[in-house]
C-alpha cells in the first residue's frame, strides 16, 4: 500500500535558470575553435603529457638533419647547402608518414568511437564545417613539421653568406612543395582514420597506405630501369603519393629527381602528376564528406 506524499516531497525549487543574453559567435567561431583545437592536439598542446612525447619527438627529429647541414655549412663556408630544399621531405617520408600515423587517427578515431560526433552536428557547427576544420588542421600541422627544417636551412644559409637570391629561391620552391605534400598526406591520412573507430586499425591503414605503395613503385621502378623501361619509370611514380610529390616538384620546381636515374617527369608528364595529386585531395576532401554524411546521422 503506497504512502501519502508529503509536501516536502513536492516542493518545486527555483534552480536560477536564465536566458542567455550574451554575443551569439554562430559557425565561424565554432569552425575556428575547432579548427585551434585540432592543431593543438596534433601536437598534444592542452592534452596530458604522455601525449606530447611522440609528436614532439618527431618534431625535434625531423629538425635534427636541418641542424646538422646548417652547422656544417656554416663552419666549412660552402657556397651551396649539402640538401636542397625540395629534397628535404623525401629524405624524411618516413618521419612524415610515422607523424601522420600517430596523430590523424587521433584527429578523428576518438569522435567516431565514443560517438560525439552528432553533438558537433547539432547547431550551429555543421558536417562540411567539421571536415574543413579536421582537414585544415591536420594539414597545418603537418605544414609546420615539414616547413620547420626548412626555415632552419634558409636561416642557415643566409648566416652561412650563401647568395641570398638563390637561397630565397630554393626556400620558396621548397614551401611549395610541402605545402602540397602537407594537403595531399592529410588528406589521405584522414581518409584512412575515419573508416574505423579504432585508433590502432587506423595507424596500420595511414602506414600501409604510404608504406607499401612506397614500396611497391620503388621496386617496380628499379626494375622497370634496370629492364631500360624509361617511360615507364615517370608513369609509375603515379601511384604512390610521396613519389607524386617527387614527380610534380621535379617538373615544377627545379628539384632533383629521386627517381632511379634521376628519370623524373619532364612538363607534359609532370602536369598529370599535377592533377593525380590535385584529384586526390578534392577526392580525400570529398570521400570525408560523405563518410560524415553517416556518422553524423
């Protein structure tokens, strides 16, 4: 038999809602906030410091060559830096693919496992919003890991007398060209990221994606050279994004060609290189909107 409720039970408190009345920031601020807040996790910047080690590591590694070039240029008065500037990022892909590996997967794979998405999605950030900002972060943080050394290498140069028109030169081609690199990596990373809720699964898909297709084109283009295959040594750097980067920046921007050989693309080959990498990043661009299409639902 249930017992009478008594009124003390019933009282109603006043808990002191009010009506916000406070400036109304709408979609750009939320995209610019989460845009901030994805660069800084890039980095482990505002999380614990257990995640700062890698990314800062990798960071401190990637600038380590640069260093080195720069002490030795300086202390034996070279005319010329021992490293170009456009040669940088390939001497250090596998620092670059190891970054984004670690830190894409952590961009995107915590929203889709704990299912926080759709809260973004509700007003006023919306799906293309969150995917500019995903995207321009991550390529912004790899930007940075990538033009760093370089900046160390032009201020290098100039302390070392280097002449500084060839230098200013060789440090413009050389942002160019990581700058591509940085769009067409994230995206791709991203891409890779966001077809599984899984941190790890995403870290083997970024690292299969570059690391084997890296692989496979280098063989086949040794031993398309070996065979004199000439022709196809430029068609077969097609399939690998960071032998993509090579071909463009060798037809493009006066780079030497890390190609066997040195066979890279002339103009007419470098401009499909041009629009492969230009496609896949509309693509990565476009493959994420989609993917968030579902998610956000």
């Amino acid at each position: 038999m249930s017992t009478p409720t008594t009124r003390a039970e019933t009282q109603i408190h006043n808990i002191g809602y009010r009506d916000y009345d406070g400036p109304r920031l709408g979609r750009a601020y939320a995209r610019r906030s989460l845009f901030s807040q994805s660069l800084r996790g890039a980095y482990g910047l505002g999380r614990s410091a257990k995640s700062k080690v890698l990314p800062m590591i990798l960071f401190a590694v990637m600038c380590i060559p640069a260093l080195v070039v720069v002490a030795v240029a300086v202390a034996t008065k070279v005319k010329d830096l021992p490293l170009d500037y456009t040669r940088y990022a390939i001497f250090t892909q596998a620092l670059i693919g190891l970054y984004l590996a670690a830190q894409a997967p952590q961009s995107v794979s915590r929203d889709l496992r704990f299912k926080t998405v759709p809260l973004y999605f509700s007003r006023p950030i919306e799906r293309v919003d969150y995917v500019l900002a995903k995207y321009g972060a991550m390529a912004s943080a790899l930007f940075v890991l990538t033009a760093s050394p370089l900046l160390i290498l032009y201020i290098g140069s100039l302390l070392a007398k280097m002449d500084f028109a060839e230098q200013t030169k060789g440090f413009a081609q050389g942002l160019v060209s990581v700058a591509l690199l940085s769009l067409l990596f994230g995206g791709i990373g991203l891409v890779m990221a966001a077809l599984t809720p899984r941190r790890g699964f995403g870290v083997a898909a970024v690292i299969a994606a570059l690391t084997i297709s890296y692989g496979a084109v280098s063989t086949l283009q040794a031993i398309a050279w070996s065979t004199d295959s000439l022709g196809a040594v430029k068609w077969l750097g097609l399939f690998s994004p960071i032998t993509l980067i090579d071909g463009v920046q060798t037809a493009f921007l006066g780079a030497t060609s890390s190609f066997p050989g040195q066979a890279g693309p002339g103009a007419g080959v470098g401009v499909v290189y041009l629009l492969v990498v230009l496609a896949l990043v509309v693509g990565s661009y476009a493959v994420l909107m989609r993917r968030y299409r579902k998610v956000g639902l």
